[in-house]
C-alpha cells in the first residue's frame, strides 16, 4: 500500500497587503516576491498616496475596512517622526494596532536594514544621507533611484541575508520617537523567507 506524503498543514490563499511609504521599499518588496514565488498566498503591494507614516496607515485602517486581507503591513521610515512629534500619528498608530496591523519601520531609513546585510550599522546617525553613506561601502554603485534600484537593489543584498538576520538582532527594539537605529523589517521579510 502506498501512503501519501503528508503535506504541511498551512492555511491556503492567505493574502497580505504591503504599504509602503516610498519608491525604495516599493521596489524592494517587489523584488523580493517576484524572488520568493509562493504557493498558498498573496501579496499586493501599494504605494501610499503620501509619503507620510500617519497618512499611510490611514489608508490601512480604510483597506483593513473591506475585509479582503489576512493581514496588513506598513512599511515606512520613521525620521520624519523623530523630527515631528505628531499627536495624530500616535492616535491613528494605536486605532491601526487595534485592528490587527502590522509595521515594518526603520530608524531613520530602510537603508538601515540594506546596511545589515554587511554589517552592524551606526547607533545612530543624522539622516538617510549618512546611512546611505556606509551602505556605498559596500554596495559602491548604489542609487536611490528607480532604474538602478529595479536593476539591483534585491540582487545586490540577496546572497548577505542571513547575515541581516543576524545582524538585527544586535539593534535595539524599533520605537518611533526613538534616535537610536532600528528596524522590524526583518519580520516581514521573514514572511517571503518562510512561506
């Protein structure tokens, strides 16, 4: 008698929704799927209509209205929060926590995760520029925009993710309104890794 290979008990047709705040992550997680073909789930991608974290999770509440995801991330950078203390962000961040939403966010810059894929990065640094800085050390040609991102973004830290992983864990906690670097995209990644 023959007996069928168990298969693993994984619910099918999961579907998430990505938010991203910019370009940068857009082309990211888009590589970064298009990389990790899956069978079981779903995942949309969607640039937010601003650029701003408490407008993207508005867009997340109103997209979590319908129904239609298993779960719902937000991914952007958390700077702008740092320099703007934002009493609207803090309401809209709890009511979207309420509801079951995820974040992915990064002190000060998604760059900070690109960074951690060769090496711990700095404490803390002044802006985007300055992690950009380091991670030209190790990704020379690196560009923020759209063409040679689509080109080489994912290519150029695929080979170095285990080390990110590694890595990330030597960062504090990601607390918005903190200085120090940080990032949780790590648990989102580990979604495509895992799935």
């Amino acid at each position: 008698m023959i007996m069928a290979r168990k298969e693993k008990n994984r619910p099918l047709n999961i579907t998430y929704l990505i938010l991203v705040e910019g370009s940068t992550e857009l082309i990211y997680f888009q590589n970064l799927k298009e990389a990790h073909g899956h069978f079981g789930f779903t995942i949309k991608l969607k640039k937010a209509k601003h650029g701003n974290p408490a407008t993207l999770i508005e867009e997340a509440l109103k997209e979590s209205e319908k129904g239609v995801y298993s779960q719902i991330w937000c991914v952007y950078d958390c700077d702008v929060l740092v320099k703007n203390k934002n009493e609207t962000f803090d309401g809209v961040y709890r009511r979207a926590q309420k509801k079951g939403i995820q974040f992915a966010e990064s002190m000060p810059c998604i760059e900070v995760w690109f960074v951690l894929h060769f090496e711990k990065p700095k404490n803390s640094y002044q802006d985007g520029d300055a992690v950009v800085t380091d991670l030209k050390k190790h990704i020379p040609d690196y560009r923020k925009n759209q063409n040679w991102q689509e080109r080489n973004l994912y290519s150029s830290l695929k080979e170095h993710s285990t080390q990110a992983l590694t890595n990330v864990l030597k960062l504090p906690l990601i607390a918005h309104y903190c200085e120090n670097t940080a990032t949780s995209v790590n648990v989102l990644v580990q979604i495509f890794d895992e799935g």
